[in-house]
C-alpha cells in the first residue's frame, strides 16, 4: 500500500514538473505490483512470539476466571445449603416437645410449587408471617403423603427472629424422586 502511494506521489510530481515544454525524454515509468512470490505471508517471528504469549495469557485469564467464578458459586451453593440443614434442624429440635399441631398454624401458609421452577423437585413454599407485636421464632414441620395419604417424608423450614408483621418464604424440598406423586401437607407449626 505504501509502494502504490509512493509510486502516485511521483506520477503526479512528473506530470506536474513539465511546465507544460516537451523535453523529449522517455514517458514516466508506469508503476507494477510488487513481486508476490518475495513474501513469505508470515509475521516477523518476534510479532507472532508476542501474540501468541498474548493469546496464551488471555486464555489462561478466561479460564482462571471461570475456574474462580465455578469455586465461588460451588462455595455459595455450598453455605445455602449448610444454612438450610442448620435453620431445618433448629425448626425440628424446636418442634420435639410440641403437643399437637403447634401455636402457629394462622401465621403459616403452604403453597406447591411447579416443578418447572424446581428442577423437576417436589418442592413446597412456605409462607411465614409474623403477626405478632413482637419479633419472633417459627418452626414448621411440612409432610410428604403418598395417595393412601401415608407419610413418607417429613422436612423442617423455619424462620429466626421474624419482626412483627415481616414475612419469610422458606421452601421446602422433598428428596424423593420426581416420578413419585406425593402431597406437601403443614403438620405443625410453631411460634417460639
């Protein structure tokens, strides 16, 4: 490209240095395209050294980073799921001792969920509202049936220190496989 303008810059000055006399001298030369076959078609070794070290330092970025993101959110998975096994065994050690279905029924709502939102789980949300004038403790004790209505599974859900008139939305997984057709039922409640 550089050649090509090299070589229209000095057409124009030969046209242009005539003052319109005619010399005699031979016509200007007519530029040519360089010789192809003088190219190798490869970078100097030290551009293409360079970019390949480029290269090689952005794809071990990328996938560092991935490998970093994967950690935090496997390490996030991981507390959600240590926090739901605690807040569940302090809803169940809060329900050992309760007569009957508990004091809070009124202030807890179960509701199915679709499976298209839980990945293929059964899964039930359990609504929690405090409507007490005091901060508050919930324990709720959520059945699994099966058709004969025979409990098969049980799970825990709760909320800590619930203030008046607040709400919480725990949920409440059943481990069993998706192909079996069970019901989420509230068995107990309670305000603690």
């Amino acid at each position: 490209m550089a050649a090509l303008g090299c070589a229209l810059g000095a057409l124009a000055l030969v046209g242009c240095g005539g003052g319109g006399q005619n010399t005699g001298s031979s016509p200007p030369p007519t530029p040519s395209s360089p010789n192809a076959a003088s190219f190798s078609g490869l970078p100097p070794s030290a551009l293409a050294s360079a970019a390949a070290s480029a290269i090689a330092s952005a794809h071990a970025s990328a996938s560092a980073a991935a490998s970093s993101a994967a950690a935090r959110a496997s390490e996030f998975e991981a507390s959600v799921d240590a926090e739901a096994a605690r807040a569940g065994a302090a809803a169940e050690n809060a329900l050992k001792n309760v007569q009957g279905r508990g004091n809070a029924l009124s202030e807890v709502s179960l509701t199915g969920m679709p499976r298209s939102q839980t990945s293929g789980l059964l899964a039930a949300l359990v609504t929690i509202t405090n409507k007490t004038h005091q901060k508050a403790s919930y324990a709720v004790q959520v059945d699994f049936a099966d058709s004969a209505g025979k409990v098969v599974e049980t799970r825990f859900v709760g909320a800590e220190n619930l203030e008046p008139g607040h709400t919480e939305q725990p949920i409440a997984f059943s481990r069993h496989p998706q192909s079996a057709h069970l019901t989420a039922r509230l068995a107990k409640a309670q305000r603690y």
